[in-house]
C-alpha cells in the first residue's frame, strides 16, 4: 500500500482519503527488484523439486532468543564488516491479503495476495520446514553468532491493514509462525485497518510491532520536524499502545538514506529493514534486507525466490 506524496503535516482526514492510491508510489521503488527475483526464480524453479534451503550461519535445529539488543553489550557486538558477512536469513514483506479486484493494476498485484494463494505459502514454508524467527533473535545472530532455528525465515506485514489481523494472524497460527507487523498510525482504527486493540493483541500473542512512520511519508524527503512527525511520535503511540519499547524501523517504499541512521538511532532503534536493495556497509543492521511476496507467486516460486535472494 503506497501512499501519494503529500505533505508530512497534511491534514490526516485528508491523507486517509488518498489511501486507495498508495500502490503506485511502491511500485515506482520495487517493482524492478520484485521482476529480477522472480525471472531468477522462474530460472531456478525446473531445477528445485523440493524445498532446502541452508541454515543461517550457525544456526542449530533448537530455537533461541538471546535476548533483546540492550542485554548485548555493545564490546560483544560484531563489527560491520563481519555482521555484512553472515549468511543473510530470509525475511519476506507483505503488504495486503485479499483477493483482487477488477481495478487493480497489474503493478498493485505485486502487492496483493489472494487469500488461498497466501495460506498455500504459509503451509509451503511449515511443510519445508522453515522456523519464523522475530528481531531480536536476528539482532543476536547478527551481532553475536547467537544460534537460530534450522530453516529460520522472518514474516513481515507493512501499512497496518486490517486483512492482516483477520487473514494473515489465523493462517500463521494454525503453524505456529509468528510475525512483525510494522504499523503506520495515521491509519489505526480507519475503515480497512486494524484498531489499537488488535494491534496490542498481536503484541501480547507474542508478535512483534514495528514502527512504520505516521503516514507513510518518503524518508529520503525528511526534514527538521519531519523526524518527530515521522518517527518520534508514532514510536512513542506504539509504545502506549503496547505497553513495550518499540525498537525496529521499516522504511516506507523501502527508500532511505545514510543521513537517516543516526536519526534512527537517535530515537532508540536498533534495527531498519529496507526491501530488496543493497546493504549499506557501514551500517547492515538499518539496511536489512527483505524481498516483497508477490500476489503473483505460487508457493514453489515463492520458495525459490527465497532460495535465489538470500
């Protein structure tokens, strides 16, 4: 869900009644990068009759939390250049489970997922064995080595839409996956999206709520106040709301900048996930890497492009 270009101190009613146009901005960003994985999937999907995918770096079969980042002391934390070569873990974005309409562009449906066609990914990732993993665990492995589950793979949900809570939370459910959902709060109890009771639910069932700005607005077009309009003040909403520290960013479009780290930092994250772009290699852990699962995708092809983008 993309949403237009408009200012950042716009009035919201006026913002929420731009939502329906959200898609193309997103695919002006991704849609080259979406493309490239899927011709390597499709590459790759005569080859690949069965679902293997290797461990994470030193992953063990048993599955571990090491913690949240502020009990890593920071002498213990790895530096750029070894966290940059770890194995990458896979970690896909979606964005809105629904079946598609006649009015949806061929561009937008990169960015729908069909209701069967989702639940047949999930139940192809339980079936190949993979293990949802949350941040904090990816903090550990990526700064300390600390172990993850065989086959770890993270589900991520961006824009707060309300399908993700009444579709995508019962199929993960149903295998025991967990998820990080990264919430837009102009949105929050807005026809279509979730309330902030579903979002502390989804909290509390041990989900992981991420901050994903107030209204979607491009960071690389940040200035002065847009940091607290942006990110302060929507972290600080999400922390009442779930009654725990907010400390990971998604970046909308997936753009960012380097000027954006240290203001990142500044408010307390520990980690920003971007789509499928290169890493920045002074800072991997505020460019971490996610692929979009395409509406466009079969579960084999879901999987092989996981196998070919990580």
């Amino acid at each position: 869900m993309n949403f237009p270009k408009y200012p950042v101190l716009a009035a919201a009613l006026a913002t929420l009644g731009a939502l329906s146009a959200c898609n193309d901005a997103k695919n002006a960003t991704a849609s080259e990068n979406t493309a490239a994985v899927a011709n390597k999937a499709q590459d790759a999907a005569d080859s690949a009759s069965t679902a293997v995918t290797p461990t994470a770096g030193n992953a063990s079969a048993a599955s571990t939390s090491a913690g949240s980042p502020a009990t890593i002391p920071a002498s213990q934390r790895a530096d750029a250049a070894t966290i940059t070569a770890r194995p990458q873990v896979p970690i896909l974005c979606y964005h809105q489970i629904r079946d598609w309409r006649a009015k949806d562009s061929k561009g937008a449906k990169d960015y729908i997922v069909p209701v069967e066609q989702f639940k047949a990914q999930i139940k192809m990732l339980a079936d190949s064995g993979y293990h949802t993993i949350l941040p904090d665990q990816l903090y550990a492995y990526l700064t300390t080595g600390a172990a993850l589950p065989s086959k770890p793979i993270m589900l991520t949900f961006d824009d707060t839409d309300l399908d993700q809570f009444t579709v995508a939370r019962p199929t993960l459910d149903k295998y025991g996956f967990k998820a990080v959902y990264f919430i837009m709060t102009v949105s929050l109890g807005r026809p279509n999206y979730m309330s902030k009771a579903q979002v502390k639910q989804l909290s509390d069932e041990g989900n992981v709520i991420g901050s994903h700005t107030w209204d979607h607005h491009n960071v690389k077009k940040y200035e002065g106040k847009d940091w607290v309009t942006q990110i302060e003040e929507p972290t600080k909403k999400l922390e009442e709301i779930t009654g725990k520290k907010i400390n990971y960013f998604a970046y909308p479009f997936g753009l960012w900048r380097p000027e954006s780290i240290p203001e990142l930092k500044k408010r307390g994250m520990d980690a920003a996930f971007i789509l499928a772009e290169k890493r920045d290699q002074q800072d991997p852990l505020y460019t971490i890497r996610r692929i979009i699962a395409s509406g466009y995708w079969s579960p084999r092809t879901l999987h092989n492009s996981i196998v070919q983008s990580f």
